[in-house]
DNA sequence: GGATGTGAATGCATTCACAGCA
DNA sequence: TGCTGTGAATGCATTCACATCC
C-alpha cells in the first residue's frame, strides 16, 4: 500500500514485474514458502541484484538472510499491478485470433475477464462465440458504460484498427492490447501494448541469421 | 551488404528496424519515393535523431536534403533482418491459438510461411488445418530435417512448452516464438521471443492504475 | 552464514548539435 | 535550405559492493 511514485520507476522494471508474479505462482504452486533474489532470478534470466532493485522500488518485503515470502509477494505483486481485483475486458474483432482470445484459459486467474465481444461483420452479428453474443460496432459506447470497461482487446484487421481505436478511446477505454500490424497514434493518457506477430518473427529471423547476439534473450 | 556486426548494435535498435520496415512498407502504399528521419520517426513516436542513428548502425542509406528512399529501404530492411527469402515455421499446438496463426494472412507478404503443424492430442492428429495435416510430435525430427526449417511457433499448454521446446531445439530449432505462459531455459544459440497475452494486459492494468507514466508507449 | 536494501559506480542507449553534402 | 551521419554529452538502467539485519 506504498505510495507508488510510477514516475521513479524504470519502465523494465515493471514489465518485469509480471514475470516475477508469475514465476512466484510457479513456485507456490511447488509449495516453496520463500525463494531468495537469486533462486528468482535464476528462474527467469535476470540477476539477482536486478531482483532486489526492482522490488524496492515498490517496498520492502524480503527478509534479509530468508528471502521473499511467495504467498505474499504475490499479494503484493497482484496488487501492484492491479489485478487484484478482476478487469472487465472488451474484445474487437470475432475472427480467429479473437475466438483465441476468448477461449484462453489463462486470463481468468490472472485477473481479466472478457465480457463482450464485437465485431463490424453484419454475418457475425447476434452469433454467438463462447457464450457470449457477438455484437454491433454501434453498441459499443453503450455496452462500455454499462459494465464499466477501460480494456480492450483489438484484433481486428490492420485498415480498420486506428478507427476502432479511436472509437475506443473516446467511449472511455484506457488500455488498449493491440494485435494489428500497425502503429496506433493515441491521446498519452491512453495505455498500448501492440503484439505484431510477424514481427516476433523477424526478431527470430535477424538472430537465427547473426547468432552472436542475445543469449536466448525472451522478450 | 555490409559486415554487420551484431555485438555494435543496442537491441532495442534491431527491435526497432522491424517497425522502421513495417512502416516504410504503409508509406510505399501511400506513393512516397522518399521519407524523412523525422517524418518516419514521428510515424512510429521516436525521433528523428534515433532513426538516423539506427540505420547507421547498418549503412549510410539516406541522402542529405532528401531523406530515405522508401523502395531501396524496404529492400535494405528486409534484408537486414533476413526476410528477403522465405523462412519456412513449424508450429506445434493445433488449439485455438495455432489456429489463428495458421490462418494469419500477414506472414506469407513478411517472409514467413507455416509448412507444418504438430500436436500431442491424438484426436486431432491426421486431420487437417488449412490444408496441412496435424502430425504427431515423433515426426517432428523428420520433419524439421526435410524441410531444412529453423524457426517454430510454440503454442501449447504452459507443462509442456519446456518440454517440447527442448525437443525442437534438439532437431534443430534456432528460432522460438513462444506463447506459453513460461520462461524457457534453452541454449544461448536459440533465439527466443514470448508473448505472454496475459502480462501484456497486466501491463495495461498497470498503467491504467497509474497514468502518469508512460506516453502511450508501444511494445 | 545468508540474505536483503541501497547509494555509488558502471555501462548502455538516447539525444544533442553540428559538420558536411545535395 | 533541408536533411543525413556521427562524435560528444546526457540520461537511464543495471550492476557492484557493502552496511545491515535475521
């Protein structure tokens, strides 16, 4: 309950932050109790002093010459990051990584929920994908109000994503995952994090080709 | 066609050519021959001094009081980031997710094509998915060596990603896209990228609880 | 002994700013 | 004038190393 000065902190650090969660989830669920900077560390290519840097700049929750409680850390960590309440997420685009997204397993526990899904196509509407009824681009404004929604999934074709994204935003969205291929122009106050596929892949693509680089770097 | 050497280059550098590509690609659509650092930087919400700086990691292919020739670029960036041939990309997981990688229209134009599907289940091995047959993990090795494949698309349940990743990279595997929700500990030689769909939005979450940062940052 | 937390030191990446070319 | 290419300067993030505490 630190009073969290995101300013101060380093922008890897809290992407790091996720990994650490879950890999203290992968450890409580081997029944460890504490695991120390550098067993974390370890675990996820990263050095122990960066663990220990990275966590105080949250709080102090090690115990010198024990380590970092695992039931804890992940209290903590959950809270964060904010997911230890459970999001509403609303998801753009009823195509087949969009029907991916609903059926993934892993978003429940880790505190996303997918309550809505629409789509532009006049074929899809009023069909129904994993329990919930694909609706009209129209409905959006309404339906974000409704449940109170700020995240949304977009996957839907590059031509039509800036669009769909302003939509979004000015019907109150605030973070935004997006999976088309392009370079979405947002207001600062809105959150993006774009995930281009083929992109991952010439990332591969250069390092298979100069090998000297990135050992076994994950992004 | 220059020496490149990789160990002289920021990653984030090489991260950044795949956008740069991405871009100029959008810009040739629209017609234009030539494009600024600035007005490419500003495209992509970078500047114009670090696009400079980045392609003179790998040439000098810019004229002053002109800009950046678009066509010669894109040729340049592909092959740089060794696309300018065609990576053939098993994929291992027959879900949902593989699925929609299957289906992906974007990675035949970027390079990549998916020649191969494997999965575990036994239901769905011999059956078809857009046209390739799902084959059993043991023809794996037989596989990979046949068609002289080097990159994979790993999107199987997180217990079995560590497992059949070491099996890739045993049959020669040096490029892993890895959707699994885990860190895989392989070799320095193998190439590793993890899209974690569920950090992602913890990210949002996180940002979205603290605005102040981040100005619309893109991953 | 074994581990954390953290200022100080180091190492990278970005940005500046300007010489030089079209 | 307009823009690139690049050393030099700055600014961040990581790592060191050690005082501190269980």
């Amino acid at each position: 309950m630190e009073p969290i000065r995101p300013d101060l902190v380093p922008n890897p650090a809290v992407r790091r932050l996720s990994f650490y969660l879950r890999q203290m989830e992968s450890f409580q669920r081997k029944g460890l109790a504490t695991v120390s900077s550098k067993q974390l560390g370890d675990s996820l290519g990263f050095t122990d002093a960066q663990v220990r840097k990275d966590m105080s700049y949250f709080g102090q929750f090690g115990h010198p010459g024990v380590g970092y409680p695992v039931e804890e850390m992940i209290t903590q960590l959950r809270h964060i990051l904010g997911t230890d309440k459970t999001w509403n997420v609303l998801l753009v685009g009823a195509g087949n990584l969009g029907r991916a997204m609903l059926a993934y397993r892993g978003f429940d526990v880790r505190g996303f929920r997918i309550v809505a899904v629409f789509d532009a196509d006049r074929n899809k509407i009023g069909k129904k994908m994993a329990s919930l009824m694909i609706q009209p681009l129209t409905a959006l404004e309404k339906t974000i109000a409704a449940q109170s929604i700020r995240l949304a999934i977009l996957a839907v074709p590059a031509e039509h994503a800036e669009e769909v994204a302003n939509r979004l935003v000015e019907a109150g969205i605030r973070g935004i995952l997006n999976f088309a291929p392009v370079t979405l122009t947002l207001p600062p106050k809105v959150a993006v994090n774009s995930v281009d596929v083929a992109v991952q892949l010439e990332q591969l693509s250069f390092h298979v080709n100069f090998p000297a680089l990135e050992p076994s770097g994950q992004s």
